[in-house]
C-alpha cells in the first residue's frame, strides 16, 4: 500500500530553496551588464540533483538572447554561489531556459480582450465594465 505524502517531495523543496537564492544572486551578485531584468520563474531538478533547469523571464522580449548568453556566461558563478548558500552534497548544474509561459499568457488575454470587444460591437452590447464602476461610485 502506498504511503501517503506529506506537503512537498524533498526535491521540490530544493528547487524552491534554490530559485529563491539565484533570483536574490541574479539581482544582487550578478555584475554582467548584458543581464538586463531577468526573474526566475521556476526551477527544476533532476531526481539525483545533478541537474537543474532554471526558467527565467525578462522584461523587455528585445534583450532576450543577450540575457540567456549572460546567464549561461556567469553560470559557474551563480553554482559556486549556489553551493556555498545551500548546503547539499553535489550543487546542481544550471540549464537556462527562458519561460514562454508569461508571453503566451499575454498573448491569450489579447485574444480573449479582442474576441470579446467583437463580440460586443457584433451584438450591440454596451460595455459591462463601465456601469459597474458607475454603480460602485454611487455608494
């Protein structure tokens, strides 16, 4: 019979630890001037710890490949670090993976904000956003 888990495997608590320490060591430690706004989104690790893929986001889509050729640059760095602020027995190599996840999310608001200005312009329907601010300063 399986045992029921309790909260977080251990490795998805490393990998919390360790987005925590690189997004404060990309925002502090990090001197390369390539590396514009970068955020960590999210980690993760191999199951023997060896490996970490890290994913990341910058603020302007512009600056995207110079941020990863930084990233990777400093990437020895940012394990040394690593290991000296984490105390595990092998410090994980870094991957760098820039996250799509945000710019997609982006990208479906857009179409659901224009479908549904279509579809209102189409049925004759007013704006319901409006009325309701209307509504809430007459209280």
């Amino acid at each position: 019979m399986a045992k029921a888990r309790k909260g977080f495997s251990r490795a998805d608590r490393i990998a919390e630890q360790i987005q925590r320490e690189l997004a404060e060591l990309v925002r502090t430690g990090l001197k390369d001037p390539r590396a514009g706004w970068i955020t960590i989104t999210a980690v993760h690790v191999t199951r023997d710890y060896s490996h970490a893929k890290v994913f990341y986001t910058v603020m302007d889509e512009k600056t995207r490949e110079v941020s990863q050729e930084a990233l990777e640059h400093s990437a020895g760095y940012l394990r040394s670090e690593l290991g000296r602020s984490i105390k595990m027995f092998t410090t994980p190599q870094l991957h760098f993976v820039y996250d799509e996840s945000v710019s997609r999310g982006m990208h479906m608001t857009s179409l659901i904000n224009q479908v549904a200005k279509e579809d209102a312009e189409k049925f004759g329907q007013v704006d319901a956003a409006p009325a309701a601010d209307e509504e809430g300063s007459a209280e």
